[in-house]
C-alpha cells in the first residue's frame, strides 16, 4: 500500500477542519433561530408588558 503525500493529508486535514468549523459556527446560530417564532404575536414596544386586552 503507498504511503499518501503531505499535500494529499494536507487537504484532507484541511477539509475536516473547515467541516467542523463550519459545524461549530451553524449549530448554535440553527438553535437561536428555532427560539423565535415569527408567527407568535410580540409586543410592539419594549416597556409593553405585553398583556391584551379582554371583552
């Protein structure tokens, strides 16, 4: 079996640095995207309390 080249470990060291980079950056940034639903009604002002009003 031969032996592989540096610059043939290289890139592949390389590649699977960048997956698990890119894995890194993408999770968490999924996960706070998933805590905001836009349908859900948000209140139109920060000093709101956000309660309605009921008849």
């Amino acid at each position: 079996m031969p032996r592989e080249s540096r610059e043939v470990i290289m890139k592949k060291v390389l590649l699977d640095l960048s997956a698990v980079l890119w894995l890194a950056i993408s999770l968490p940034a999924a996960e706070d995207a998933a805590l905001i639903n836009p349908t859900d009604p948000q209140p139109t002002c920060s000093m709101c309390p956000g309660n309605g009003i009921r008849a």
